[in-house]
C-alpha cells in the first residue's frame, strides 16, 4: 500500500490533468478550464471571458453552417 500523502498542490495539478477526459464534462469547456489553470489564470472574470468567447464562436459557427 502506497502511503505517500499528496499535496494539495498536486491533487490539484492531477485533477487539472485528467479534468478533459472526464466523463459528461464539455470537451471544450474541460479543455478551457485546464488551459487557465495551466496558465495560471483560473479567476471567475477568466473564466466567464472564455465562456463568452465560447459562446460567441458557437454562435457563429451555427450561423455558418
């Protein structure tokens, strides 16, 4: 049995790995929230700009098609 206690640091940097391969998670807003993180910048107004951003090229991208 592997007793080695992780940091929070690296639970994080683990969960912030694997987030786009979970199951029922958007791949594209998975891919954004691990970007920001990785990054560094994971705040709620960079994340809701993303989001926007998201939104706005989904939009477009209907319209397109």
């Amino acid at each position: 049995m592997n007793s080695e206690v992780k940091s929070g640091q690296e639970i994080l940097d683990n969960f912030f790995d694997k987030i786009e391969s979970i199951e029922d998670v958007d791949p594209k807003i998975s891919k954004i929230i691990s970007e920001l993180y990785k990054e560094g910048a994971l705040t709620e107004a960079r994340i809701k700009n993303e989001l926007q951003q998201l939104r706005i090229q989904e939009k477009d991208e209907v319209k397109a098609n």
